[in-house]
C-alpha cells in the first residue's frame, strides 16, 4: 500500500493534525515504532508548534528527515526514514 510523494516511496501515513504537543511527538514516535527499519513515514501536521518540535524530536530520536513540505495550507507532510536503534 506504499504510495509516492516528493520522489519517496511512502510506506506508511499519519495525521496529527487534529493533536496538540506533546501528543503529536508521542503519535509520530508510536507509528515509526510500528514500521521496519529503512521504511518511510509521511507524518501530515500543522504549522506552528509540530512543525517546530516533531521534526527536532524524530532526529534527536536517530531517525533521518528526508524532506519536510510545505502544502502551502497551513500544514506540512515531514517525510522520515526510519533508523533501527543501536
């Protein structure tokens, strides 16, 4: 069920726009916790405070950000690739 966007094969989607912080954090961590290492996850999310703190959070977490788009709505798609703990 993978789709593609800006050039990604997407393995997987949330929406945490309709959380606020620190929830959308513990949402995107959640659904990055369920896929394989290598897979890519597009986390939809409003502007303002997510688009502050999850991205920082997700690469404190080790994971690498791939691209972070801007739909020109007052949200953002973050594309993240999912790093195995060591």
């Amino acid at each position: 069920m993978a789709e593609e966007k800006a050039g990604f094969v997407i393995d997987d989607r949330i929406d945490i726009t309709d959380v606020v912080c620190p929830v959308t954090f513990v949402k995107a961590k959640v659904a990055l916790e369920e896929l394989d290492d290598g897979q890519i996850l597009s986390i939809h999310m409003n502007d303002g405070e997510p688009v502050q703190n999850v991205p920082r959070s997700v690469k404190e977490d080790g994971h690498k950000i791939l691209k972070l788009i801007d739909n020109e709505d007052g949200t953002y798609d973050l594309i993240v690739k999912k790093v195995e703990e060591e």
